[in-house]
C-alpha cells in the first residue's frame, strides 16, 4: 500500500477507468525525443541544407521538431557551417541562453573540425566542439538532408536512454 | 565615354599634378600620389565630364615594395569607369579618407584596415570589421605570421 502512495504522482487515471504505471524517466524522454524544437539558427551553406531538411519535402514538422527564434524556447541546437573566431562568442552565448535539457548537433565537417578551413586560415575555429559539448556529429559537406535526419534519430536514441538520477 | 577619350580628358585635367594613366585589359588606370588622391577623387566625382557617381570597391595590394590601393570608380550616368591607384610605403601606409566623397567607402576602407593595415585618415570609425577587435596583426600582408596556423602539409 505504501509503495502504491509512493508511485501515485506518476500514475495517471485514464479516461474510462485504465491506469497506466511508467517509470518517470521513460515518459520524460519520450516527450524530449519527440519534441525537439531547434534553433532558428544557420552559420554557412550547411544551413541550407538545414532549411531544406525543415521544408516540406523532408518535413521535420513529423518528428514533432519545430523550429523556434529564440534560445529560451529551444532545445537543440544545429551547428549548421563554419565557425569564425568572430562568431564563437556569440554561438557560446546563445548556447549559454538556452534552458535545460540542450543538445548540439554539430552538422558537416567544418563544425566537426574546421573541414576544409583546417589548414592556411587564421579566422577559423577548429571544431566547435572547442566552445560548447556536442551530442551527435554529423560529416558531410555539406550533409545530405537524409543524413540529417539520421543525426537526429540518433540523438533521439540518445535522449530515450537518459536516466534523470 | 571610350577609354582612349577618358585617358586623354583625365590627363589634360590633371596636366599640373602629374598623374599616370595606363590600360591593361582594357581598364583605364590612374596613378596618383597619395598627396593628391583626395582632389583627385573630388575632382573625379563632381567634374561634369566624368561624374563618377559610384565608388564600386576600395582594397588594397601588398606588393613587395609598397602596399597599393585601389579605389574603382564606375559613373552611372556616363557608363564609364576608371582605377584609382596609390603606392604608400610600408612602414606607415597612411591616406586620406574618401567616405566624405562616397559614403559607401566607410567599410571598404575598414575592411582594408583590417586585413592590410592601412590607415585612413578623417575616417569617421576605424575599427576591425571582419576579424575580432582583439586581432592581432593584418592577415593580408605577405609577412604576416601566426603561430596557430595548420600549414598543409608539401606545401
């Protein structure tokens, strides 16, 4: 009876009388994963790509992700190009100005590691897993919408195995 | 105006000043000093036979000697266009400003400052713009050195 008082904030009635008992975690994840709304955000050609990826032809509205201009709203972020040394401040602020839980995806090889700008450049950040953590790397140059997609369903695999304790 | 015409007016219009005027690849180009280059372009903009309404670029070139900046002009009204160049010494590139003839070279100029290191002068706000405010160094010059640069390897 105890444990019964103990697991009732996160049983819930049903309509017509059912029960359904989860564990806290599972439920929690499973809205994250499937509701990850992004940053209105793009730094180089990759953002196209993005852009194309959100359009209708591949539709990331069905993953239940929804692109949103503000970083508060956010909970993922696409690395989507080059990053400068000019704008590494401001991609660790907004970073910094999103809330809990937040995720990078750092798409195509010059967010991975300065991709081609690697070599003969002195504006060029290597890797912007330099500034912030990244989640899920994405290779290509740019990456194809379909890898994108793929990126994105490893990271909801990713979020669906976390544990909040 | 044809080039050959435009050579010809410019350099009785500049007859006192001495400038050189040379085409290659079929684009006028002027030679100035950098003394002379503010009446040049004055000159160049409200002289009713050229009307060069339109600066098109300003940046500059490091040469082994010298670093030389390039000013293009295009007149809109007359289809016609010229290179303005100016040869400054490399210890102290220094010139006079154009953004009160133009204001279109504000940028242009800074950007020239930033990559090449050349001051202008009467420039209302002469600051880096494309490199952060901290940079060290003018990226563009041939002896610039970074030691943070990855250089390709046999290169």
């Amino acid at each position: 009876m105890v444990l019964i008082q103990k697991a009732l904030p996160i049983v819930e009635k049903m309509p017509g009388g059912q029960v359904v008992v989860t564990s806290m975690d599972a439920v929690l994840d499973w809205g994250r994963k499937n509701s990850l709304w992004y940053m209105l955000f793009g730094l180089a050609c990759c953002a196209i790509e993005m852009m194309a990826t959100g359009a209708s032809r591949y539709d990331l509205d069905r993953f239940g992700m929804i692109y949103r201009a503000t970083p508060r709203q956010s909970d993922l972020m696409f690395v989507s190009g080059t990053v400068c040394k000019k704008m590494a401040p401001r991609i660790k602020r907004l970073y910094d100005q999103m809330s809990e839980p937040k995720y990078v995806i750092a798409m195509g090889n010059c967010a991975i590691s300065g991709g081609p700008f690697y070599y003969d450049t002195y504006s060029v950040v290597k890797g912007v897993d330099l500034l912030i953590p990244v989640d899920v790397y994405i290779p290509g140059c740019p990456p194809r919408p379909e890898a994108l997609i793929n990126g994105i369903i490893h990271l909801q695999k990713k979020i669906s195995k976390e544990k909040s304790y | 105006m044809e080039n050959i015409k435009l050579k010809e007016q410019l350099l009785a219009k500049f007859e006192n000043i001495k400038i050189d005027a040379i085409e290659i690849s079929n684009q006028l180009i002027i030679i100035v000093s950098k003394e002379n280059l503010f009446g040049v372009c004055r000159a160049l903009k409200e002289n009713a036979a050229f009307e060069f309404d339109y600066l098109s670029f300003v940046t500059a070139v490091d040469r082994p000697n010298n670093i030389e900046v390039v000013y293009e002009l295009i007149s809109t009204k007359k289809n016609h266009r010229v290179r303005v160049k100016v040869n400054l010494t490399k210890e102290s590139p220094e010139i006079d400003s154009v953004t009160g003839l133009w204001a279109g070279a504000n940028w242009h100029e800074r950007e020239t400052y930033d990559l090449f290191g050349v001051n202008f002068i009467n420039h209302p706000n002469l600051t880096r713009i494309l490199t952060p405010d901290d940079f060290e160094g003018f990226p563009f010059r041939k002896d610039y050195k970074n030691p943070e640069i990855v250089r390709m390897p046999n290169d």
